[in-house]
C-alpha cells in the first residue's frame, strides 16, 4: 500500500512538474510581440510587393508559423485617407494579391487569418500619430504576460512606403510619440530615392538622423535582397582558391550590367528627376559593385560580422575615385521625349535626362589598382539582364581545339535574359572548390542548352537555388532579425554619393546618344574603353543619320527633330568644317550668337574635348548685351557653358565683344572698332567665318538686328552698336551686320521650341526673301556660303 502510494505521489510530483514547465513553455513562446505598420498600404510598391514579404514573415516566424519563435504579431496598414475610404481601399488592395500558390491549403489557411488582423489607420497628421502609438502602448501594456512581469521583447517596425519629401515629417511624428518604456526595438524602413545628388542626401540624411538612431534607420536597396547577390560574400568566403586571384595581377576588368526592356511611361514624372545615373547606378549597381571588389571580413572577436563588413565597405568607398565627365556615357531612347510630353502634358517640354549610361570606375588601391570597373544600365535595351562579371587575364595558349578551355570568369547572374533565374557561373578551368554549394542552392546540370555571352553553359559550375524568393522578402526579415548589414547606413550613403555627384549634376549637360529601343539598338550603345574614359564607337553618326527629317525650308536646307537631336547633328557638322579647314592648314573660326536658343549647343560642345580641335578654334561672338549685370552677358553664358570645360582652348584665341565695365563707355563707337580690326587682322583675305550659329526671336529677328531698326541698312561695318532695341532691360548692343554675316562659309539658324511656331508660320507665308529683311531680319541672313535651319519638330509645319 505505501509502495503504491509512493508510485502514485511521484507521479503527481511528475505531472504537476510537466504542467509547470508547459505553462512555463508557453510563456516563454509568448514572451515576444512585434508591431507592423506599413505607411502608404494602398500603393503600388506596397500592393506588389510588400504585402507579400510581410505575409511571408508572418507565416515563417508569426503565429501559427513555420518557426517557433515565441512572437505574437500585430499589423497595420495605413495611409492618409479616412478610416472608411482607407479601409475598402486596403481590401481591395489585400484581395488582389496572391499571397499563395492555388493548391497550397496551409498557406490558404494562414492567408485567412492574416488579413483578419490587419486593420486600416488614418496616419495624416502629428494627432494621428499621437493617438495611434499610445493606442499601440495601451494595448501592449494590457497584454498577460507583460502584465504579469516577464521578460517581453517588444519591436515596433514604421515601413515608410511614402515619398522622400514626407520623411522629415514623419520621421519627427515616431520620434515624438512611438516611443515606449516597452518598446526595446524602435525599427523605421526607408524607401529609395535616398537623395537625387549630394546635397539632398546629406540634407535627408540629417534630417533622419536628427529623430532616429543610426541603429533604427533600415535604408532598402531592394537588390542586396536578390538572391545571387546575397551569395556575394558567402561565395566569396568559401572559395579561398577564387579570392586569392580576386586582385589586378588575374583580373582583366569588372562589368556590372543592368539591362532593362521597358521604358518608363507613365512614370516620367518620376524618372526625369533622376534619370538612369540616380535611379540604379549610384545605388543597385555600386551596392553590387562594392560587395565584389571589399576586403573580406577576417575574424575579429571584438566586431561583429556586420560591423566589419560596414568598415571593410567604408575603406573600399574611399579608394573609388570620384568619376569624372570623361568616365561616364549617357544616351537616351528615341520615344522618350514623346511620353515626357503626354505624362507632363506639355507638348514642347524637352529633356536631357539620360536613360542609358555607361560608366567606368576606377578603384585606387594595391588589390585592385589598374583593372576598369565598367558600369552599363538603361531602359528599352535589347533584353532584360543584370549580371556582375569578373573577367579573368587569359594566361593559357590553345592547342587543343576546345571551346572551354580558356575562358575564365566568374559570374553572379541577378536572374532574366537567357538564363531566366538566378544564377552563380564559375568556369570550369577556374580553380573553385567544387565541393562547395551556397546553402539552399544546387549544382544544376540541365542548362546545356543555353548560353552566356556566346559561351555555353557546359563550361561552367552553374549553382541555381533551389527555391526563388522575391528580395522583399528577405529583406523585411532582415529587419525584423536587425540584420543591418543587408541595408545602407548613413557613412557609406553618402561616401557613395561622392563618388557619383559631379556627374550625376552634370548629366543634363551632356551630349546623349539617342537610341531606337529594343532590338532595333544593334551595336548603337557599343563603346570602347580608353585609359581616360569611354567613348562611344558609332552611336552618333547613326542617331544624327536615322533620328532627324532631312528636307527643305524656304529654299535651304532643313535638319528637324527633336532638341537634342538637331544639336548632335548641328554638332557634327561642327566638328566636321572644323576638321576638314584645319586638314586644310588654317585656323577655325566660330561665332557663336547670345540668348537662350544656341545655350543646349554650347552643353553639348563642351563634351567634345577629344573630337574638337579646340587648339587651332577661334571663338567669337554674334552679338552682346551692353550690361554691367554679368547675369545679362551673352559672354558670361558662353563661358560657363563651354569656354570654362575646355582647357585646351586657347585663351588668346576667345574674342568677346569689348564691353567696358564703366557705365558711361559702355559699347563706345571707337571701342567696338576694335573688334572689328581685330575680326579683319585673323579672319584672312576673304574676311569669312567658318561657321556662324544664329538664333530666331519671336519677332523674327536674329542676331542684335531688330526689325526695321537703321543698323539692317549698314553694309559698310562688320561691326556695329545697335541703339534704342526694343528690349526693356539692354536696349544697347553690339552685333555684326549683314556684311559680315553674309560672308561666311556655313551659318546655322537655331528654331527651337513652340514660342518659335508663330514667326515660324510668317515666314513661310512670306517666303522670307531679302525684300522682307526690314520686318524680319533673318529673312536678310542670304550668305555666299550655305545656310542651314536647324528647327524642333514641335511645329506642325510642313518643310517646303
């Protein structure tokens, strides 16, 4: 009886022990909550994407998850509208997704409850703000096992899905009322664009940095997400035979490509404020960049994995020199002015934003000094593709007729083109550990079908992961296990934007490469890598041949098209005069016209540094504002334009019209004189430019002539000082007269833009001979040389 009893007490002892230890179990499983509001819910990142990655996190690690993690969730979306306009939209959002493959009933399940606890908030102003994180604190606080005293966890994650412009707003909201005695994790999500150049983004830097820590700033690049590009570092790691030979002794150069098939209608009004520099290269392709060309973490019991990778990141930052205008080619696609226009809805708007760049970094240290980085991206290219590519020195000589034998690179392929999923090649002669593969990928033997640039997939290790897993994804849970090293930190965002801002503000100032689209590209966007830069291999002469209409316009030659167009080609007729008179054994000799229509002209001249013989040009002017406003001077905008970017440019050989800077010897009689002795002394016997640019006013003069003003009678002076002009703030002017005008060998007449298409229609009811040159001055430009108009196709003018 008392052995029974024993028996029977200790397994009461044992039971009452199991029960302690479940309930203790289950607290412990409960001792952790996690609050998401995802700020913009309705919008289109938020409806492709991040709904998606948050239901993946809340199926992995929430309740009823895959993981035993010991986390209740809370979500939220929100957005600044109403409480019942915010819901029905957040439905419909919500509905239209597919969170699950059809046939998967688990996931069925876990999508149901999903979004029976995602309830809409209206987060508008600092009010809303206030309310709904004490509503937060109230609810958290009531929850039974914090109230009880354990140990509790407690993140709160503000997923900004909103524009840059409302960060600062925002981010002073959270800072001031979703901070909390419970909350041990404050996390706040930041989308891109983190700036559009340096200064913005040191200013949003500041502004972040001004309400949050650095440790609760998450910036995301959504590409160090990929699923190849998280492979970067890890491959690295295990592949000591392939890092060894990562330096400029093996390397022969790097690309980094991203190439994309579509262009961005509808989305211009975006895009045109960054264009293809901005918008991926600065970020997705320098991001990429820096993950393949970083020391290696060695270890260090004093730094974590994340904090060395940050400073290895910082150094490597530094030794990238800052690109210069040389380095960096842009080109644009053929229709994308068109779609400017209808998304703007300004049928003469016209625009330099580049939508393909090719660039070329350099990299200043012992490992990597010497090898050239290049850098390509754009929309409408002939296929959709990113890849990152270590091109290795060929050492080998074939005797063997083998097609693998020699080829040697490595390649983190980002997924699309021919391959169509991401993808790690290594060739197969290049020393790798075979035994390696990537943690949940898998060597993949079935691609022999299909190739890399022209090599077949036979000669390489091809390592696929199993499963594909969108970049959000990853990168939300990364947030939520405080991964930091996954996404941009203040020191290294703007060490970035060093490298890149000259030539991201200098962007809208070079000369682009227009483009067809898609497959009619060809070998348009080839270009060649020199010692100094790149340059493209044929891109102009082909968009000035098939881009423009080539007729006739009042009896001379017409060139028509779009802005940057007609200048690539008045360009390279420019170039080409130049060339042949100095073959010839004389100096050129250029007068350039003032005002804002020949200004696009002198942006795109100035990138001619290589093609130009700037060293044997003379400059002159067409006319001058008699001004002390350096603001007013058509000199003063020559010379920021062009004259300033061209050092080899003779000083001597720029001849500005002599203004004296005294009020009462402004444009003197005896002083402009000068210029003209000076214009007989070097333009030789004849007395004839090479090239002369003129604009068309709206009132049909050009030049400083001005209709019916008695300068258009002089015939005797190359030069002379026009009194009394109709224009309010510089009624006083020099400018060469017909006589000169007349006399030289090439003049182009710039119309460009809609203000134009009114004068534009006169003179072609007119006919514009000399005879009307007293209504309309440029009707009486008749040189002895050729005369060319150069005219935007915004007019709905038919050529004659």
């Amino acid at each position: 009886m008392r052995r029974a009893f024993c028996v029977i007490l200790v397994l009461l002892v044992l039971c009452a022990c199991n029960a302690h230890s479940t309930i203790s179990e289950e607290i412990k499983l409960q001792s952790n909550h996690l609050d998401i509001t995802l700020v913009g819910a309705n919008g289109d990142l938020a409806r492709k994407y991040l709904w998606k990655g948050l239901f993946d996190l809340y199926r992995t690690y929430g309740q009823g998850g895959e993981k035993l993690s010991g986390w209740t969730f809370n979500l939220y979306g929100a957005g600044t509208k109403d409480a019942i306009h915010g819901t029905e939209q957040l439905k419909s959002t919500l509905t239209a997704i597919a969170f699950c493959d059809p046939d998967d009933n688990f996931c069925a399940e876990t999508k149901n409850k999903f979004l029976k606890e995602i309830p809409y908030v209206q987060l508008k102003e600092n009010a809303d703000y206030e309310r709904y994180c004490g509503e937060l604190s109230n609810n958290r606080s009531s929850s039974l096992y914090c109230q009880k005293g354990h140990s509790c966890d407690y993140q709160r994650v503000f997923y900004l899905s909103v524009p840059p412009f409302t960060y600062e707003k925002i981010s002073g909201y959270i800072h001031r009322h979703c901070r909390s005695q419970l909350t041990n994790q404050l996390k706040v999500v930041f989308e891109k664009p983190f700036g559009h150049d340096e200064e913005s983004a040191k200013l949003l830097a500041n502004i972040t940095s001004s309400n949050l820590q650095e440790s609760e700033i998450y910036r995301i690049d959504h590409y160090l997400g990929k699923q190849t590009i998280q492979q970067i570092i890890p491959f690295r790691k295990a592949n000591s035979e392939i890092e060894q030979i990562l330096n400029n002794h093996h390397v022969e150069r790097i690309e980094v490509v991203m190439k994309e098939s579509i262009g961005v209608k509808g989305r211009t009004k975006f895009y045109d404020k960054y264009g293809v520099l901005s918008d991926v290269m600065q970020n997705h392709l320098s991001e990429i960049l820096y993950l393949l060309t970083m020391d290696m973490p060695v270890y260090d019991k004093n730094l974590s994995l994340s904090e060395q990778l940050k400073e290895n990141k910082i150094k490597l930052l530094q030794q990238i020199q800052t690109l210069k205008n040389e380095e960096v080619i842009v080109g644009q696609y053929k229709s994308y002015q068109d779609e400017v226009q209808q998304d703007f809805g300004i049928g003469d708007k016209t625009t330099n934003t580049p939508t393909f760049a090719g660039v070329l970094l350099k990299i200043s240290s012992p490992r990597w000094q010497g090898v050239p980085v290049a850098m390509v991206a754009g929309k409408m290219m002939d296929e959709r593709v990113g890849y990152a590519r270590i091109v290795f020195k060929e050492t080998s000589f074939v005797v063997s007729d083998d097609e693998c034998s020699t080829k040697q690179e490595l390649v983190f392929y980002i997924g699309h083109g021919n391959i169509a999923t991401p993808a790690i090649l290594v060739s197969r002669n290049l020393p790798h550990d075979k035994s390696f593969v990537p943690d949940g990928w898998k060597l993949e033997t079935s691609y022999d079908q299909f190739s890399f640039k022209s090599s077949k997939l036979k000669c390489y290790s091809v390592y696929v992961p199993n499963a594909i897993r969108d970049a959000y994804s990853f990168l939300i849970e990364q947030v939520f296990l405080g991964k930091q090293e996954h996404f941009l930190t203040t020191p290294t965002l703007l060490d970035s934007w060093r490298i890149w801002n000259s030539v991201v503000n200098s962007a809208d100032d070079k000369r682009l490469c227009i483009y067809p689209g898609g497959d009619q590209n060809k070998n348009s966007l080839d270009f060649g890598i020199q010692s100094h830069g790149l340059k493209f291999q044929s891109c102009w002469t082909q968009a000035s041949a098939e881009s423009v209409v080539q007729s006739v316009w009042l009896g001379q030659p017409l060139i028509m098209g779009s802005k940057n167009e007609i200048f690539a080609t008045l360009v390279d007729d420019i170039i080409k005069v130049a060339q042949l008179t100095i073959a010839d054994g004389k100096a050129f000799h250029l007068a350039l016209s003032g005002g804002s229509s020949p200004m696009p002209l002198f942006r795109h001249l100035s990138q001619m540094q290589n093609v130009m013989p700037w060293g044997k040009t003379h400059i002159w002017q067409v006319d001058e504002r008699c001004t002390k406003d350096s603001g007013l001077s058509n000199f003063e905008n020559l010379s920021q334009l062009l004259l300033d970017h061209v050092p080899s440019l003779k000083y001597k050989n720029i001849h500005p019209m002599p203004i004296e800077t005294s009020i009462d010897s402004l444009c003197k009689n005896d002083t402009v004189m000068l210029y003209e002795k000076k214009l007989k002394s070097l333009l030789g016997d004849d007395l004839r430019f090479d090239y002369v640019v003129l604009g068309l006013g709206t009132d049909g003069h050009t030049a400083s002539l001005f209709p019916n003003h008695p300068v258009l009678s002089e015939n005797v002076r190359m030069v002379a000082v026009v009194e009394n002009a109709p224009v309010e703030k510089t009624p006083r002017r020099v400018t060469l007269t017909y006589r000169s005008l007349n006399m030289a060998k090439n003049i182009a007449v710039l119309a460009t833009g809609s203000s134009k298409c009114p004068i534009l229609e006169r003179l072609k009811s007119s006919q514009c001979s000399a005879l009307q040159s007293a209504q309309f001055p440029v009707c009486g430009v008749v040189p002895s040389g050729k005369l060319t108009w150069y005219r935007t196709d915004s007019c709905e003018l038919l050529p004659n």
